[in-house]
C-alpha cells in the first residue's frame, strides 16, 4: 500500500556524514538539556522512550498531562535552541513558511516503542510534522483519522525524513518496533528521532 495523501518519505536523505554532525549536534543539546523519561498522565507509567528538547517550546507528558512548555521539566532551565541543520531541513522539506518551534528528541533502546496516537497538541495544524531519524531502523505505521482505518508501515532509516501534513496531519501513527543492531550510529545501540513541529499560529 502507498502511504496516505500528506504523508511523505525521503529515503536516505541524509548521508553518513551529514548523519553524524547531526548527531553531534543532538549530543551537544542533550548535554544542556538531558534525557528524560515521561509519565502517562492518567496510569503514570512511565513511557518505554526518553526524551528531551530543542527549540522555543518542548513537549513534556506527566500528572498534568500534555503539553508543550518552555522549561526542562527536571531541571528547570529553558530548552537549548533548534541546530541550524534542524532548521534547515525543516526548510527545505516542510513546505511551510513560519520556523518550528520545537524539536522533540526521542531515544529508542532495544525494546521500546510508541502507540498509535495523533499529534493534536499543537494549535497550528496546517504546518506539517517533520521526522528524521538516526540510528536503527524503526517500523513505523500510519493511518488515518480513526484507529480502525487501514494502516500502512514504512521502514524508517538512519538518515530518513518523514513528513506527516495535510489530509494526514491528524493520523494515527506509531513505531511497532526498533530493529536492534541495524546501525551502529548511535553510541550504545538504538534509534534517536528527531520530531519538529509548529505550536503556536503562524501569521496568516
């Protein structure tokens, strides 16, 4: 099946190179905004992915539930700016004219996965969501706006990007599984995805 209208998949978009001084890049944010692990808000267990974030605004997930916020939640101090190679990409292959304003880091150990589930935290819906990953390979699905409508995978790639916008912009998607050991990128083995996203309304 070909992925549904708004969805968009540039295979090996980044080569070697460019993937790891984005990786440098994402280390050096982790150094001042460290990984953490985010709580359900409703069960409070603990989501099997650590997180952290870049840019404006970061997504965070607890007791109080979902949000976007401009301050690490451990340690109180606002997010690091997006990379400039973050921004450009997002220029490059978004197609939307106001900047992200927030990059959500998200670390995949053997193991860990994501539930199909809609971005629908951010008010500006007509700006895409914008993917890149880094690391072991993901399986990733998405569908439509019901978690009964048909759903198709894609394997995502170190050095991929992924576009989920327009009639697809409020679709379910997930990652199935990560598939150990299919890149030694990452130090200590996994997947780190890079999720960038408009908030806020962009002028008109």
């Amino acid at each position: 099946m070909r992925p549904p209208d708004g969805v968009a998949h540039w295979t090996g978009a980044l080569d070697a190179a460019a993937q790891r001084a984005l990786l440098g890049d994402v280390r050096a944010v982790l150094d001042q905004a460290p990984l953490f692990r985010p709580t359900m808000p409703r069960s409070g267990r603990p989501f099997s992915v650590e997180m952290s974030n870049c840019g404006v605004l970061g997504w965070v997930s607890d007791a109080a539930g979902y949000r976007y916020q401009p301050r690490h939640p451990v340690t109180g101090a606002p997010w690091p700016p997006m990379p400039l190679r973050l921004l450009a990409l997002w220029t490059l292959y978004s197609g939307f004219a106001a900047p992200p304003e927030a990059c959500l880091i998200n670390l995949y150990r053997a193991g860990a996965k994501l539930g199909s589930h809609v971005d629908s935290d951010e008010p500006e819906a007509r700006a895409p969501v914008l993917s890149v990953s880094l690391g072991d390979t993901a399986v990733f699905h998405v569908g439509g706006r019901s978690r009964r409508d048909p759903k198709v995978k894609l394997s995502l790639h170190s050095g991929d990007v992924l576009l989920i916008g327009g009639a697809s912009r409020r679709a379910y998607h997930g990652i199935d599984r990560v598939l150990a050991g299919s890149s030694n990128l990452v130090e200590g083995g996994g997947r780190i995805n890079l999720t960038l996203r408009r908030v806020t309304l962009a002028p008109s």
